[in-house]
C-alpha cells in the first residue's frame, strides 16, 4: 500500500494520499494548501476519486473544496461533524485562521460501521467521538488514520465545543481493543503503531 504525506495549512495537519490501484487515489483530510495537491497529484500522475475527512476542524478541511471542484469527486464524513463543512464557527475557522474559509458544497455522509470500496481498497469507518462528535478513524488494510483522536504518546484536545473527555476515553477503549496491530497514521506528527500505543500511550495503557 503506497502513501504519500503531506503537511498543509497553517497548522501542518497530515494529509494522506493513498494510492487505490490504475492510478487513482483517495485523499484523508485536506486542511489547506490546495495548490500543493494538485502540484503533488500531477507530479505523480494520479487522478483522486474521493476525499475522507477524519473530522470537521478547519485544519482538516480548508482546502477541500477546491480538490473537490476540480475532480468534482465526493466527500465522505461523519453525519455528526457534517455541520462543520460549511460553518466557519463551527469548524473554528474563525478562531484557526485569518484567512477565508471555502464552504464545502457537497458531501455524503458516513456512520460507524460502514464500508467505502474504492479500487482494490476497503476503508472501514470507526466512530471515535471526543476530540469532535464525529470524528473517526478510517482503517484501510493495516492502516489506521486517526485523525485528532489518537496522536504518538498522546490523544486529542477535548476542551473544544462538541469534545468530550468521557467519549474519547470509550474512543480509546474503542481502538484499544482491535485485534492486530496497524500503522497509525494520525492528523498531526509523526506516524506511530497500535501495539506502540497500546503499550506506551498513557491514556491507553490506564484503560
């Protein structure tokens, strides 16, 4: 499974291209800096087919809506954190960034459990709220994007409207209790392993 990172917008979130096969590819969160996507996507000949949002800050989503108008491919994000992708109070655009916010102007919605097949990948929507209500992690073989939920030797902020420290904590029992281990491909920082966290993350390991 090939993945290219790249670190966009003012806080240098992870954004993940993730080849799907014939040269097509799925993007995990885009929070900013279009131009450098298209320049990356032409550089590696690759057409996208869909952008995954793990959650609805504005540091996960700003330059979504131009990848999306360009490709004119669909958005997929939690029914939960849907509201975000066009409210700049909501997504803290307001509060993030000085720069104007492009409303997102087509989505689908996505819940726990469901199954999005794009070439030959599966990526399985799991519902870990806390950080926001519907964030979530996306595992792709053994690939885990955990978005501002699980971060190397630590977890997401939980003090922002929407968070809730009690649902992160069942988040994590949540993750805690996947079978297997997965690369952990997390919205900030560097990339980390379950079994990793498991044994070292202090939130984990006091569950």
């Amino acid at each position: 499974m090939k993945i290219t990172t790249l670190m966009l917008g003012e806080l240098a979130s992870n954004c993940y291209i993730q080849e799907v096969g014939n040269k097509k590819c799925v993007i995990v969160d885009i929070g900013g800096d279009a131009p450098i996507v298209f320049r990356r996507l032409e550089m590696m000949q690759l057409e996208p087919v869909a952008i995954l949002l793990t959650h609805g800050h504005y540091d996960h989503i700003a330059g979504v809506e131009q990848v999306r108008e360009k490709y004119q491919i669909p958005v997929y994000v939690h029914s939960l954190d849907a509201n975000m992708l066009t409210d700049s109070r909501a997504n803290l655009g307001d509060w993030l960034s000085t720069q104007p916010f492009q409303p997102v102007q087509e989505w689908k919605t996505v819940e726990d459990g469901d199954t999005l097949q794009f070439g030959d990948n599966t990526f399985t929507v799991i519902h870990t709220p806390g950080h926001t209500p519907g964030s979530v992690c996306l595992q792709s073989g053994d690939v885990l994007y955990t978005g501002d939920t699980l971060f190397r030797m630590s977890r997401g902020r939980t003090d922002f409207p929407g968070g809730s420290d009690a649902q992160m904590l069942e988040s994590f029992r949540k993750l805690k209790a996947l079978e297997g281990d997965f690369r952990v491909l997390p919205g900030h920082n560097e990339e980390s392993t379950l079994s990793f966290e498991k044994e070292h993350n202090p939130t984990m390991r006091g569950l």
